[in-house]
C-alpha cells in the first residue's frame, strides 16, 4: 500500500509529477513483490532466545551477514560522498541493507518480549541487548539516509524503490536466517524467480523513463490517419513537368523550354 500511496501523496502535497511508465512500474513492482511473498516458504518456528541464538551463531549466517556489513561500509564510506547526490540507489541501498539487521534484531526483540511476560529471564541474557543496539543502531541509520534521499529525490520514486529493495533483502534474509529455501519447491523458486524479474522490470521503467514527459493524452496516435506533407518543388521540375505534359491545361500559361 505504501508505494502508490506515497506516489498519490506526493503528486498531490508535494506537487511531484509521476509520468504513465513510472505508474506501470509502480504497479509491476508491487506485483513482483506480491509473487514473490506467495512463492516464499513459511517461517520456521522459533520461540527461544536460546533458539534464535543458535540460528544467528550458523556460518551462513555469519557469511551473509559480514557480505551485508562490508556492503554497507563501502556504500557509506566511499560512494555516498562521491555519488550520492546524483544516484538514488546509493542512499537507498544502504537503508535496505540496514534493514536487514533490523528486522532481524525485531524478530528477536519479539521472541524476547514473550518470554518476558511468560516469565524467562531473557533480560539476563545478552542477546536481548545486543539486539536493542543493533536495532536502534540500524533504525537511526535507516532514518538518517532514507531522509538525505527525500531531500534530494522525488518521493515518488524514492519510496517504490527503497520498497522494493528493502523487500528483496528482508526476504534473502529470512531465507538465509531460517533455512526456508529448503522446503521451497520448484513451482516456488520459478515464481521467486520471476517475481524478483518482474520487480527489476519495474524499477528500470520507474527510474529509467522519469523524466519523460508521457501520459495518455500525449500517446501517440497510431491509428489515427495523418495528412501527406506537401512536396515542395522547385521551378526547375515544374517547368518539366508542364513541358513534358500531353494537355496542357487552358487556364495556365504555357511556358516553352528554350535548348542551345
């Protein structure tokens, strides 16, 4: 719901125009997400801090989790000075690779505050803290960047893409975190697959065409008869084709071609 109605809000209270493509890709890129979500397999259940600790502690995890700092590090330390006014994806970017963690970190905080009130002493165990820093770490992160992009970018685009971008990570994440591409059948990864093309597709027609001015009333006509242009022609051909004609008519002047 957030990606047309950012782009509706937008057009109306911030004056932001959305061209015809940047609505078509609006709209694959919801659908994209929407098959990729049906496709994705079920959440493995874990009710325990002790649980969750030992899915975080796997060396999947701890892999996908340092390739995701690393990225994040290289986008905030050397392209979002260099390039960061200008691309959109690199603000962008690094909110959805943030948000990772913090998802991860509410899935914890979640499970932490159930034990809570089932009366586990999860505040004596230091996974629930590492979870709040990384999670308020990750938010203000989150915050900071996806309002630099605001302040640049036009809401229109910024929300479908970070949306989108921020969809395909969290999913990658669960997947890696619970282990879910295990059960995932291949009527499930084919629709992943093409759900996951289909979001590509629709952020290139969002980002690709938005400064191009095209709605339905400028769509060319294709149906539509056009009138010949006329032939300008010279006098040369006209007195050719005046001297070449059998009948000339009555009511114009004859003109003779003189040869030497």
């Amino acid at each position: 719901v957030s990606v047309p109605c950012s782009a509706i809000l937008s057009s109306y209270l911030l004056g932001e125009r959305l061209n015809l493509l940047g609505k078509l890709g609006c709209l694959l890129s919801l659908v994209g997400s929407t098959v990729m979500v049906i496709h994705a397999p079920e959440d493995e259940e874990v009710t325990t801090l002790e649980e969750m600790t030992s899915k975080l502690k796997e060396p999947g995890f701890l892999a996908y989790a340092a390739i995701l700092l690393a990225l994040c590090f290289l986008l905030i330390f050397c392209l979002a000075p260099r390039y960061g006014q200008s691309n959109i994806l690199i603000y962008l970017a690094i909110c959805s690779v943030i948000g990772a963690f913090s998802v991860s970190s509410v899935k914890g905080l979640g499970i932490a505050i159930k034990g809570f009130f089932a009366g586990q002493p999860v505040l004596q165990n230091p996974l629930t803290w590492i979870l709040v820093i990384t999670l308020v770490a990750s938010i203000t992160t989150q915050i900071n960047y996806l309002n630099k992009s605001l302040d640049i970018f036009n809401t229109s685009l910024v929300f479908p893409i970070y949306y989108v971008l921020f969809t395909t990570i969290v999913i990658t994440t669960s997947i890696i975190l619970f282990k879910e591409w295990v059960t995932m059948t291949v009527v499930d990864i084919i629709g992943t697959v093409c759900g996951f093309l289909t979001i590509i597709l629709g952020v290139f027609l969002l980002h690709a065409f938005k400064d191009m001015d095209v709605s339905f009333g400028n769509l060319p006509q294709v149906l539509q008869n056009e009138q010949p242009a006329p032939v300008t022609r010279d006098d040369k051909n006209i007195l050719i084709e005046v001297d070449n004609s059998s009948i000339a008519p009555e009511d114009k002047p004859k003109v003779f071609m003189l040869y030497t």
